[in-house]
C-alpha cells in the first residue's frame, strides 16, 4: 500500500502537469531521475513516439523492450531500423529458458488459449518475470499508456505509484487520442511496425494478436478469446480499492 507522503507527491506531480505536453514531462523526469529511469518499449506506436522524445532530450537514456520468443518478424525488423534510425540501442531482455521450458513441457506450446490461468503465467514467465529484471536500479518507468486504449486503463493517471515494482510509472502520452500518436509519427517519420497497417492497432505476441474489423475496440485483437475487462498481461494491473 502507498504511504500517504508519496500519494502526495504523486497527486502534486499529476496537478502541476496536467496541462503539460508529454516533452515537458519527459524533461522533467529525465533530468530529476537520470540514470534512475527507463523507457519500457512494446514498440508499439505509442513506445515509437516515446523513443524519439526521449531520444531528443537525453540520448544516453535507457531504453529496452520485452523478447518474449513469440512476436512478430515485423517486431524484429523494427527493433533494428529503431536503432538506426535514433542511433540508440534498445536493450531486450529475455525470459528464463528453464521456466519457459518447464511450462511447455506441462502444458503445451500453446497453453495460453485453454484458460486465463495458463494466458497468465505464460505472460508472467515471458514478460513479468524478465521485466522485474530490467527494472533494477530503477525509479521510474516510462510506457505508452493512453487512457482511450481500453476499459482497463481509462483510469489511469500520467503519473502513478506501481505497487507491485516499487516504482514511480510515468504515462506521457495518456491524455493523447490515436489520431494524434499518428500524426505526431508522420509528422516526423518516427519508424512503426508495418502490421499497423494492416489492421493491427495493437501488437503483442504473434499467437495473442491478431487484426481487428472496422468499429472494433483498439485492444480487440489482444488476447481476442477473452472478455475485454481481462485483456491484460499483468504489466499494468491495478490496485484494487
């Protein structure tokens, strides 16, 4: 549970950016908590945008994504010209080969789509568990939350306590709608995965994602055989009240 100082400060740092653009967060966060803070790229659209933000205002910054050993070719292809293209090195951490080899082994390659329960411990071995990895030293995260992606994060603030990590989550881009995220890499030709052309608006592990039809909710192809109020993999999870 968060002790009432640091809801405080939470609360104040929420107030005093409300009406701030995600650069002016960013700058303040990357100067107040350097080499204590890190972007978490899904190299999601939003992530794209973050990257050149957070490249342009402190290089040196850490970025890194999640390999979870199923995502896409495109995903691959863009972790490469990302790095061209912004002169960064994204670093990508891997899940644990024994854990990952013991949960196939018991439940099958494809556990995922029988129940929840298995949807969320593959999830955990293949990005929970490597992400608490790359958060050591830490102080602050950085992520592509907006709050119109789902039922599950219209809630959220730009600035939150992540109680499972110990850790101050920062959300930029939370009051940004997706038109905006795509201008902003047109505007200045932030390279995307292809596949959101293709109708994917959202990209996770290839056999968790597929297209969504016209009218469909942006996360509708995630993890597309469950109710929508369980379309999470544990990264952004909630307190509950």
């Amino acid at each position: 549970m968060i002790n009432s100082s640091l809801q405080e400060i939470i609360d104040s740092l929420n107030s005093n950016f409300a009406k701030s653009t995600p650069e002016e967060v960013l700058q303040y966060f990357l100067t107040e908590y350097k080499g204590k803070i890190a972007l978490a790229s899904s190299l999601g659209a939003e992530d794209q945008v973050l990257t050149r933000m957070v490249n342009a205002i402190d290089a040196s910054a850490r970025i890194f994504t999640l390999d979870t050993g199923r995502l896409f070719p495109e995903t691959y292809k863009l972790i490469d010209e990302t790095n061209k293209a912004f002169n960064t090195k994204i670093e990508v951490f891997f899940p644990d080969f024994r854990q990952t080899e013991k949960m196939v082994a018991e439940k099958g390659i494809n556990l995922f789509y029988h129940s929840i329960e298995n949807r969320k411990q593959c999830c955990n071995i293949r990005k929970i568990t490597p992400l608490k990895r790359a958060f050591e030293n830490l102080d602050v995260w950085i992520c592509g939350l907006r709050r119109n992606q789902s039922v599950t994060r219209i809630s959220t603030n730009m600035v939150e306590w992540d109680e499972g990590n110990s850790l101050i989550k920062l959300n930029p881009l939370i009051n940004w709608t997706e038109s905006e995220v795509w201008e902003y890499i047109k505007l200045h030709k932030v390279p995307y995965n292809t596949l959101h052309d293709s109708g994917f608006p959202s990209i996770g592990c290839q056999p968790c994602t597929r297209a969504i039809n016209p009218g469909e909710d942006v996360r509708a192809g995630r993890w597309w055989w469950e109710l929508p109020e369980h379309k999470e993999c544990g990264l952004h999870n909630r307190p509950k009240n």
